[in-house]
C-alpha cells in the first residue's frame, strides 16, 4: 500500500466488480420482496417497442418453444423465432451464443438487439439479409430492423 492509497482501497476494478455483485444482490431481493406485476413488465416493453412511432411491428408467426415438437433426446436446442411485417419475413435462431438470423426476401439491412433501455447492439445483414450477433440476449429482447427507409421492431420476448 502507497501512502496515498486509503486502508480498505484495492485496484478500480474489485470495486467495480464489488459494486456489480451488491447491485445484482439488490435486484434478486428486490424481485423477491416486492416483484414489479407482469402487466407492468408487458407494457413497458410495448411502449418501449414503439418508441419508433414509424416503425411497422412484426408479429411472431413461428417460435420453436411453442410451435415446434420436441426431438428426443436433443438437450438445449437453438429457439426458432419467425417474425413477419407484410412482405418481410425474418428468422433468427438465439442459442447461447448469440443470434443467427437472415432478413426474406435477401436485402441488407441495419439490425439492433435491443435489450431494454441500455443500448442497443447493432449489427448488419450482408446482401443476402444474414446476420450474426455474437452477444445472446439476456432477458427481454426485440430486434429493430432499418432497410433502406423502412423500420420494422419486432415483439418483445424473453431470451
């Protein structure tokens, strides 16, 4: 220890990490203690979606949770997620790494992950509208698709 440092100070990170696990803690008892309604949460996340008042909302036609048969003996699949917005169509696949998806019919376009009211995480389709976020999503998600002047958002789901 220097003689400028305080007893009890360690390196900027271990308080940052401290910091992080009380804040984590905080929330966990907070969810227990006094949960925010689930109508709360779902309205939230809608008004949030439609933040862009020109965006066209792309509805959930297909999700592997609820659509699709179970294969036995296939432990964590990849989700299957469909959305639609008239002609557009995109399938994404959110496994554990991150989101695979491509944008129908083939088209670039700008694509975030949002997760929230933090930043979003953009990233591109190529020409033939495939993308990859090497994030995965952590609790509630959507994507907003930006395709030349079109901006579509899709529903919230939960990761």
């Amino acid at each position: 220890m220097n003689g400028d440092e305080m007893p009890g100070e360690g390196h900027p990170d271990e308080g940052r990490a401290a910091d992080a696990l009380l804040e984590e803690e905080l929330r966990q008892v907070a969810a227990v203690l006094d949960p925010v309604p689930a109508e709360l949460v779902q309205a939230a996340l809608e008004a949030f979606a439609l933040h862009d008042l020109d965006a066209r909302l792309a509805e959930l036609t297909f999700d592997s949770l609820v659509d699709a048969l179970p294969v036995r003996g296939v432990v964590d699949a990849p989700r299957m997620l469909t959305f639609s917005a008239g002609e557009v169509t995109v399938d994404v696949e959110v496994t554990g790494d991150g989101l695979i998806g491509q944008v129908l019919p083939p088209q670039p376009a700008r694509i975030e992950v949002l997760g929230g009211p933090g930043a979003a995480r953009p990233v591109a389709a190529d020409t033939l509208g495939r993308f990859t976020s090497d994030t995965p999503p952590a609790g509630p998600f959507a994507l907003r698709l930006r395709t030349g002047a079109e901006v579509i958002v899709t529903e919230w789901l939960r990761a």
